[in-house]
C-alpha cells in the first residue's frame, strides 16, 4: 500500500522575495516529520507532501508552520521588512488528485 494516499500538500505564496527564502525553507525543516517531502515548487513557491496523516493533524502541523513563519524576523539595509506572511491549501487524495503527480500539480484557486 502507498503511503501517499493521505498525503496533501501545501503551497506557499511569499510575498516578500529572495530575503526570506532560506529562513522560510529553515522553518519548514524544523516543522515537518521524517516521512514529510518539502520541495521549491517555483520561485516563491514550496510544497510540503505530508504522508500517513490525518487531516485533522495536517491543518495542525499546518498551523504550526503558519504561525512560525509569521515570526520570521527579516530585514533589508538595516530596515524591518514587516510581517511574513504565507497562503496555505490543503488539496488530498482522492478528494483532489488520485495520485501524487495530480496532487503535486493540484493549484488551489483563490
């Protein structure tokens, strides 16, 4: 049986450039399990494929991420850049990809 069809990923939409990529990508890495796969998913872009989880405990890993990355502290020439700030989607199998090549491509609208 394969492990990815609990699996959901979720995008993130940064609004604020190259500056906050690597803490971004920092965060994540400290906010995901071993099974977890976070990938750069284009330029302000990542996508995290969780596996074997439920979609209560997904919205709560999720959370977590959320409101970590919006305690990233950037700054450009000495000047605070302000909050980060991240759009989550939670798409799943089957509900909207039957497999992980559909879900990875899934877009969340809106």
């Amino acid at each position: 049986m394969s492990t990815t069809l609990n699996a959901s990923t979720i995008p993130l939409t940064i609004k604020h450039g190259d500056l906050i990529l690597q803490p971004i990508a920092t965060v994540i890495q400290d906010n995901i399990r071993a099974s977890d796969i976070p990938c750069r998913y284009g330029g302000e872009e990542f996508r995290i494929i969780y596996t074997d989880i439920s979609l209560e405990n997904t919205i709560r890993l999720v959370d977590k991420l959320r409101k970590d990355i919006s305690l990233i502290d950037v700054h450009h020439n000495q000047m605070a850049v302000g909050q980060v700030t991240v759009s989550l989607g939670l798409p799943m199998i089957p509900e909207h990809a039957d497999n992980t090549v559909e879900l990875f491509s899934f877009k969340i609208q809106g």
